[in-house]
C-alpha cells in the first residue's frame, strides 16, 4: 500500500501541535563539532577526514563563535518557536 495514503488523510495540520512543543536549546559550539567529526568519520576517506578536521578547527577559531552568537540571538528574538524553525 502507498504510505502517502495514510499522509494525505491527516484531520491534523501538521503544525497544529506547535505551540506546545517545549522550545529546542542551542547547544554549545564545542558540541556541535564534536558531534559533527563523529558524524564524518566513517562515511569519508582518511585523507578527507584529517581536511575536515583542519577545516572545522579554523572555523572554530575564526567565523564559529560570531555565528553562534548570531544563532543565539536570533532565538533569543523568537521566543515563540525554536531555533531550527523558519529559515
């Protein structure tokens, strides 16, 4: 049977829900790269690997915490929803 049947008949809105979905916290940079070198491990090459971790270093060092700290206050200015919402 086609799954989108079941899609299609949804007496629900998809975003009837939202409001009272606990809002989603912004997690430190550091735990994001973690998170995101974890990730990449196993799907890349060696070589491709010790590039992304050159590359995530300096973006840490550099541009990483500006971002953040928009991201952060781009949340902070939408108190009704979470961060990942309506980009």
């Amino acid at each position: 049977m086609d799954p989108s049947v079941f899609l299609n008949h949804s007496s629900i809105p998809t975003m009837h829900f939202q409001d009272s979905l606990p809002r989603m916290p912004i997690p430190p940079l550091a735990d994001t790269v973690d998170k995101y070198i974890e990730a990449l491990k196993p799907v890349v090459s060696e070589a491709q690997f010790a590039e992304a971790v050159v590359a995530t270093a300096e973006f840490v060092a550099n541009e990483g915490p500006e971002l953040h700290k928009k991201l952060v206050e781009r949340d902070q200015a939408r108190l009704d929803t979470s961060y990942i919402n309506e980009w």
